[in-house]
C-alpha cells in the first residue's frame, strides 16, 4: 500500500513486483491532506492549545512551520532539485517558493499523486480514497479482497470513523489556490470522492499532459 504521497518517489517500484502483488494507491482529499500537516493531530497539552491558534489564524498565510511529517523538508528540497514532481503545477518553481505553504502543499500532493498514478497504471492497482474508506470500511475491504485470492474474512471495522470535513473547506483560497496549480474544481469542492472517480480524474490530467 503507498499512503498518499507518502511512497511517491518510489511507486515504481512498487508497481513492477509482479502479478501476485496487489498495490493500493491510498488518497486523501486534497484539503484533507493538507490540513493534516499545517493542523497536525496530538495530544492537546497547553502548549499544543496555544500553538493550534497560531497554526488556525496562519492557515493559508504561513509560509513555514509545517514540518511535523518532514514535508516542509521534502517540498523545499523537491523545488531546490527542480523535481519532476513539479511539472503537472501550473505555478512555476519560483512561485511556489514564495507561495504559502497551504499551495505548495496543493501543488505537491496534485504532482505526487499524479507522478504515483501515472507509474501504476497499467497494473493491477487500485486507487481508494481515505473518505470513501472511512464511510465505508467493510465495503471497501471485500473490493480489495475481490481483486486478491485471499479467503474472506470478517473484519472489524467498528473503530473506523468518518472523515471530517477540512478547516475551512469551503473557503474561497482553496479554488483560488487549485485554479494556478491546475487541480480540477471536483478535487476542491468539499465533497467526498470515490477511488474511481479519482483515478479517472488524474487520467484525464495525465492524457491532456501529454498531448
């Protein structure tokens, strides 16, 4: 399984280990996804508290100050290596430097989710989105196991929750922010989205790419 854009770099890889492998490409919403970095999860001692009002007010402000899973580390060396990942990004590796973390972080997760896409396909892959799971856990596993010859099992899925909406989803910075990276409205809409409706989207953007 590569989480997110956690395995971008090397999904490659991941995607060539033959038939009796079944790789998942795990999405998360792109507000989602964003908001789990610059709003990190912890315990809530007062320090924390008091640090969460600084990271809420500077939310689509900040610059730094979002390296609790190293991607601040990752995205400024990407931008100072001029990585590939930064090709399917509208804005140019200058702009993104001065841009606020919340649009490189944008831009990443479109050029890492795609570059991760566009190395699987053609395999046996399969792409699913956190929200859908989180809705529909059992679902979603008797998907999986369907593509695999594994046994059925009865999972307990009892502890799985709903995905909450992002901070402030419907503000109008996201679009703004998705309309010069390039990333289509319906990934910035708010709404949850299904693993094959993602999959279409990120094939059509790498089919327009390469015209």
């Amino acid at each position: 399984m590569t989480d997110v854009v956690r395995c971008w770099n090397v999904t490659g890889e991941i995607g060539n280990l033959g038939d009796n492998v079944l790789p998942i490409h795990l999405v998360r919403s792109v507000q989602g996804w964003v908001q789990a970095q610059l709003l990190p999860t912890g315990p809530r001692r007062l320090r924390k508290r008091l640090f969460d009002i600084y990271r809420e007010f500077s939310f689509f402000r900040r610059r730094g100050h979002f390296d609790n899973y190293h991607y601040q580390s990752i995205i400024d060396t990407a931008l100072a290596e001029r990585h590939a990942v930064w090709q399917h990004s509208n804005l140019s590796i200058e702009e993104l430097k001065g841009a606020p973390a919340y649009v490189k972080l944008m831009a990443f997760w479109w050029g890492a989710n795609l570059v991760s896409h566009a190395k699987l396909r053609g395999s046996n892959a399969l792409l699913v989105t956190l929200e859908e799971f989180s809705e529909a856990p059992s679902k979603i596993l008797s998907e999986v196991l369907d593509a695999t010859s594994w046994t059925r099992h009865d999972f307990s899925t009892g502890q799985v929750r709903s995905v909450r909406a992002a901070h402030r989803s419907n503000a109008t910075a996201w679009k703004k922010a998705g309309d010069a990276i390039g990333i289509p409205v319906e990934l910035i809409s708010g709404e949850p989205i299904g693993g094959q409706a993602m999959a279409a989207i990120f094939d059509k953007a790498l089919d327009e790419a390469a015209r």
